[in-house]
C-alpha cells in the first residue's frame, strides 16, 4: 500500500485531489465532473489496477496524484533552458493543463474494478489463504484512453493537445499503437504533452508505486 496513504488515510487523500484540481482547473464544468466522480463512481475508492501497482482500495487516486506530480516535474524540466538562472515557471495555461491531464488520464478505471474474496499460496508457509483482489469487468468498453477522453469532455471543454495525451497516454502499450503505430507516432510529433503524460503515467506505475500492489 501507499506509504501516504498509510499515513493520511483515504478520506485525506480524497480531499487533497479535490482541492489540487479546484485550485488548478477553473473551466466550465469542473466541480460538475468532479461532483460526478465523487457521487456516482467509485472513483476516490477504486484501485489503478487488478494486480501490480495499485491493487488496493485507493490506488488509483494515488496513482492520479504521483502522475500529476511528475507531469508537473517532467513539464518544468522540459521548459527550463540550458542557461537559464532557475526552473522554469509553468503559466497558468500549462498547470491547468498538468492537473487536468495528471489527475483524469485515468478515469476511465472507475467502476471496472470489482473486489471479490481470491485464494493464493502464501509463500512462505505454504498454506493456501484468503486475500482481496480485483476482477475486471468494464460495463462501458470503448477503449483506455478513449474513455477517459469521451468522459472528461462530457463535462469540460478540452484543448487540442489535452485530448491528444488523454488518448495516447498509454503510449506503445496501447492496444490500437500494437496494430497501426501511425496515429501514435503523430500524436507525439504533434504535441510534447503526448510523451510527457506518457512518461509521467510510466514514472509513477513503475518507479513510485513499485511494490503496492496490496
């Protein structure tokens, strides 16, 4: 489980992404989505996945945090020039666009994830056990990022490059980029907010949640 998490508990942890994306994202539209998220999905409960990162009660709204935090790092690197005297200074444009993109990529994971009892050997002794783990059942399947994109512009308008890396934030892993990889490739040339989502999304899976899958 997430250390912050751990120590914050849900309920905290809820709230701190809700005030982060009020205080960033001031569309039309923003406290109805967020609303929606908090009242009629089990966003702020779900986890990011059925197994590795984020298997747990909470995980998807800590995984949304780490990719937020690490859009927002990867942005300021990516704009700082080689001789300037310090970091970069994100406009308000661009950290509206960082909250938007880090805290709704994922979305579409609300409501597919279904807790249920599982059995497993524990390892260590041998002995089969009891645990709770996550069966994947998507009641609206149009795609990943697909979802996501169709979902968030329900109830605010989204820029060019903000649906673009909505679409293509699961980058090659996408199961459309394993057939044509032409729509991805341009997507990315099109906009630097595709490959930084991406490897924000990649950074916080693989780096910061290594090892909360439970």
């Amino acid at each position: 489980m997430s250390d912050f998490l751990e120590r914050n508990g849900l309920q905290t942890v809820a709230q701190h992404f809700k005030d982060l994306f009020l205080a960033s994202v001031h569309r039309d539209g923003a406290e109805e989505l967020l609303e929606r998220l908090e009242n009629e999905t089990d966003f702020f409960e779900a986890p990011a996945g059925a197994k590795h990162h984020g298997a747990f009660p909470g995980g998807l709204v800590i995984h949304s945090l780490n990719v937020y935090r690490r859009l927002r790092e990867i942005t300021i690197r990516d704009l700082t020039k080689e001789d300037a005297p310090g970091p970069a200074t994100l406009s308000e444009q661009e950290e509206e666009t960082v909250a938007i993109l880090g805290l709704l990529h994922d979305v579409c994971k609300a409501g597919v994830y279904h807790a249920e009892t599982k059995r497993r050997r524990n390892p260590e002794t041998g002995v089969w056990e009891d645990y709770l783990g996550y069966t994947f059942r998507d009641p609206l399947p149009l795609g990943h990022g697909e979802k996501s994109l169709y979902q968030i512009a329900r109830f605010i308008r989204l820029e060019d490059h903000e649906a673009l890396a909505i679409r293509w934030h699961m980058g090659a892993y996408d199961t459309a980029a394993r057939t044509d990889l032409r729509d991805l490739s341009a997507a990315m040339e099109a906009t630097p907010w595709v490959w930084r989502l991406h490897e924000a999304d990649m950074c916080a899976a693989h780096i910061d949640e290594r090892g909360t899958d439970e």
